[in-house]
C-alpha cells in the first residue's frame, strides 16, 4: 500500500436512499495527527459498530479511530464518534502506553453531547474505550 493511503484520514458518510436519489445526512472526516515526517492514521479492527442501545430503532453509528505519528514516540490519541440519528456524540484522548516497561494510563474526555447522553450511550462508549486502549 502506498503512503499516500497510509496516510489518509478515516471517512465515513450515511445517506438515505429513496427510490433512484441518495440523502447525504452527514459524514465524519477523522483527523490524522500533524507529523513531522509522516502520519499515519490507524484503523482499528471492528471499527464501524451499529447498535440499538435504548431500543428506539434508531441505530446508533459508532466509528473508531486511532492518530498517531509513524516518527514519534508519543502516545497515539484515539476518538470514538457516535451518531444517533443526525446528533452527533464524541470522546478522544490518549490510549494507555508504554514507557520502560511501565504502562501509563491514558484518559479521555467526552464532548458537551455525551455529558448528556443516555446512560446506556455513555456506559457503551467506556467500553469501546476500554477494548480499545491499549497501544
């Protein structure tokens, strides 16, 4: 695979199709960390979850997505965003990571959007957190 590939950000878009015509609702365009020499954005596996929490059949959109620089030993970030419809929530901080054998706890924080969230929305997305933390 090219860099030109490796480096690209994440997308994401949700349409709704009637008959022949597409609805573009909205698309996420991730963030890949500003490097130095270069970037890379990291996919996580199992990326893209759709779930039902609170049973309303609105499925909510989960995305997944690590940045991190390729030259730098920094500890990634990572950002999981969720739709419920056309609402938009979001949480990003750095993962847990390694330094001379010692793990270091990363942390996170969630947007004004989740603060508010159901609890279901809000415990859902610690777990997501939690799976995906680890360098």
């Amino acid at each position: 695979m090219s860099d030109f590939f490796k480096a690209q950000p994440p997308l994401t878009y949700f349409f709704t199709i009637r008959n022949d015509s597409a609805d573009l609702k909205w698309k996420v365009i991730g963030n890949v960390k500003s490097c130095t020499v270069s970037s890379m954005g990291d996919k996580v596996k199992n990326s893209l979850v759709v779930t039902d929490l609170n049973a309303d059949r609105i499925a909510e959109v989960w995305m997944i997505y690590k940045r991190f620089c390729i030259d730098d030993e920094s500890p990634s970030n990572m950002k999981i965003i969720m739709y419920h419809g056309n609402k938009r929530y979001s949480l990003e901080g750095v993962r847990d990571f390694q330094i001379d054998g010692e793990i270091v706890k990363g942390k996170f924080t969630f947007d004004d959007a989740f603060k508010n969230a159901l609890p279901a929305f809000v415990k859902y997305a610690e777990q997501l957190w939690k799976k995906n933390q680890i360098e």
